[in-house]
C-alpha cells in the first residue's frame, strides 16, 4: 500500500488542471499515487488526462453531483494511508515537498503543512497554521485541504457532507478535531499553493449561510446564540485585558453586587412589562 494518495479534481478548467498535474509529475519521491477525479469536462481536460493517462493511477470522466461527490469518489478509489486533495488550480509548492513530508506522516490522522494563498494578482502570501487547533480557531478559519493530508480510514468512515457545496472540509475537520479529537499535527513547511479564484472564494455568501448551518446542527438552539456572542467578544480589543482583571479578587468582589443589581433592574422591567 502506498503511503500517500493525491487526489485531483476538476471540472472545466484545463489550463489550472494542467498546472497541478505537472507540480505532481515533477515530485522527486515516488511513494504516491495519483488520480483524477474529472466531472465530465467538455473544455479539453478530458483529452489532457488521457495524453498523461501513464502518468496517473486512476482516472475517471464522468457527470457527479458536486465538489464533494467527486472527492468522496476519489477516497473510495484512493488505496494510501494518506490522502491530499490537491484540486485543480491548485499545485505544490516545488518539487520537494511530499519527499520532505512523507517522513512526517506518523500516524496522527491529520498532519498540514502550511499553505500559500494566490490571489488573481499573482501577489501570494504564506499562511502559517496554528500548533494548536481548538473551537475558537474553526469559528474562525478551517484547514487548508491543498496542505491536509488526512488519514483515509476517516474519510471512509465518514465521507465529506455532500448536502453542502463549499465549507464539508470545514466541517470534516471541525468534527473530528472538536468533537472527536483525533490527533494532528503541524509541520511547519509550505506544501501548496492555492488559488483563491475557486468557488468558496466567489460565494462568500453562500459559504457564511452553509456554516452557520452547520454550527446550528452542532450547537442547537441557545449553544449557538452563545457560542455566537463568545466570539463576538472574544473580538474586543479589551477582551484580553477583561480576562486579566477578571482573575483577580478585587475585581470579583466589586462586580458581584453590580450584577446582582442588574439582575434585579431587569426583573423589574420584565414585571412591569407583563
């Protein structure tokens, strides 16, 4: 079995399909496969993956229901460890890395690396990934799936969400690092880069509406609200010194019978209302 599975997917976008298959072809290490997940492309993909068709493990050309449906195919075609989604447009950083990273694979069932965002300016910028990765950071930010290499056995048990069209990834990672912590690690070394003309970037919208539906079925009724206002909070710029003070005694006494002022103020209120 091979250590690691890179999967590529594309649909209508031959010139972005050409640039990450030729970042793959020019790897020094040869301890992956490769395949193509094409969803039926009508723009000359198909004819670029049959000229390469030595190059690559597995390939399929044919209608799919979504981003997701073709990455889920790709897992249940994969046989690595390992799997890296490196989509179309998106390519390795140079043609070293998955030698540099295959040594880090060591059994965590998600091990990124960091991730270089390409704008249509051509102006990139490295993102470096948190060691650490808790609530607060996926009520913010994901993983960058180009820098991801995740245990296949995961994405068997459960595949990406197909009900949604940009954040599963998201929401892959939120559930099993939150909610079932399975182990990762960070490797501090830039493995991709990602092209931000893709379609989580063009739907902004869309993407902020699929992840507050996400965190609802996480956090139902009121956990949401709440969940909500910590982070609203957790944005003052005197959060930080709030929570310095609120350690301390002194503080704790003054603001106990302010609160408990309060809590009677409102009371009040709400009787009169009535």
């Amino acid at each position: 079995m091979k250590r690691l599975s890179v999967i590529t997917i594309n649909y209508n976008n031959v010139s972005g399909l050409e640039l990450t298959m030729q970042s793959v072809f020019d790897q020094t290490c040869i301890d992956f496969e490769y395949l193509v997940i094409d969803g039926g492309s009508s723009d000359g993909s198909k004819e670029l993956i049959q000229a390469n068709a030595s190059k690559i493990d597995f390939w399929c050309s044919e209608g799919d229901n979504g981003v997701y449906n073709a990455m889920n195919k790709g897992v249940s075609h994969a046989t690595g460890e390992y799997v890296l989604f490196l989509n179309s447009g998106d390519y390795l950083c140079d043609s070293s890395v998955l030698a540099e990273m295959l040594p880090n694979l060591t059994g965590e069932g998600i091990v990124y690396g960091d991730l270089m965002f390409m704008p249509e300016s051509g102006e990139g910028s490295v993102f470096v990934y948190p060691e650490v990765l808790d609530i607060d950071y996926f009520m913010e930010r994901s993983l960058g799936h180009p820098a991801s290499f995740i245990k296949r056995e995961l994405l068997m048990v459960n595949p990406y969400s197909e009900g949604y069209r940009i954040v599963s990834d998201w929401e892959f990672f939120f559930r099993k690092i939150v909610f079932e912590l399975v182990t990762y690690k960070h490797v501090g070394l830039v493995v991709s880069v990602f092209d931000m003309g893709g379609i989580s970037n063009l739907q902004a919208d869309l993407c902020a509406r699929e992840r507050e539906q996400v965190l609802r079925s996480f956090f139902p009724g009121m956990l949401y609200e709440y969940l909500q206002t910590c982070v609203e909070l957790r944005k003052n710029p005197l959060y930080d010194e709030y929570c310095r003070l609120g350690r301390t005694r002194r503080l704790k006494k003054r603001l106990k019978p302010l609160l408990r002022c309060l809590l009677r103020l409102d009371s009040l209120f709400k009787r009169k209302r009535k």
